[in-house]
C-alpha cells in the first residue's frame, strides 16, 4: 500500500469525523479539508472516494458494523465510528485491497486517533466484518 493511500485514510478519517459531528455537507467539508490541510503527498481521488463513499452508503456501512458491536453504533466513540465506517467501506468496496491490510491500516488510524484501547476494539469489530464481508478470502 502506497504512503499515499495511508494518508489519504488519515485525511479521510478526520473528514468523516468532522461530518459526523457537525452534520456538514459532505462535499463542503472536502472543499475545506483540502483547502486547509496540506496534501501535498495524499491521493486525493481517493480521500474524495473514501469520504464520499463513507458518507453515501453510511446505512449499508453501519447495518454490517452493527450485529459485532457490543452496544449500539451511536453509543461508540465518534472517533472509532469513523474508522470503523471507513474500514467496513473498503472491506465492501475495495476487494482488490487484501483485508488484513485493510484492518491494519485501520488499527493503526485508531492508534493515532482513537482512545487508549480504541485499536483493540477496532481490530475485533472489523475482524469479524472481514469474516463475513470476505469469508473466502479470510479462510
């Protein structure tokens, strides 16, 4: 995977916070962050796909994330929700992108993100969407 594309999640992550706290249009928030951030060494086209992505199938998104959580999606720390949304995005959208990979990167958005065991929960939730999401391919 490209230190872009890793980028380009991180970047992407904090957009879907930040839509996810404020209710924002998705493509003013985009405007903003690549206005205001510096991503000189991001993919953007797939920041935009990823937040787009994210915030048009969010209900798609949060209906696999859901039967693996141990209280409700709402109840889990935005900033979790998140990477988890973005996460379960790639693992559906994204087959060409190993799933270990996929959580990998994730795990590691939640170590800088997330709170001080967020990775862990991240790591279990998304391990099992993998499982069912990619049975095939997690055999």
């Amino acid at each position: 995977m490209s230190r872009k594309r890793t980028r380009a999640r991180s970047r992407a992550v904090q957009a879907i916070y930040q839509w996810q706290m404020t209710g924002q249009d998705i493509s003013g928030i985009c405007k903003h962050f690549v206005a205001e951030h510096s991503m000189a060494r991001v993919d953007i086209d797939y920041f935009h796909e990823l937040v787009h992505g994210v915030a048009d199938r969010v209900y798609a998104l949060d209906d696999e994330i859901a039967p693996f959580l141990d209280r409700e999606l709402q109840a889990v720390d935005p900033v979790e929700r998140a990477i988890l949304r973005l996460g379960t995005y790639e693992l559906m959208q994204r087959p060409e992108i190993p799933y270990r990979v996929i959580i990998n990167e994730s795990v590691e958005l939640a170590k800088s993100f997330g709170g001080e065991s967020g990775h862990r929960y991240v790591n279990g939730v998304l391990d099992k969407v993998a499982q069912k999401l990619r049975a095939a391919e997690v055999k």
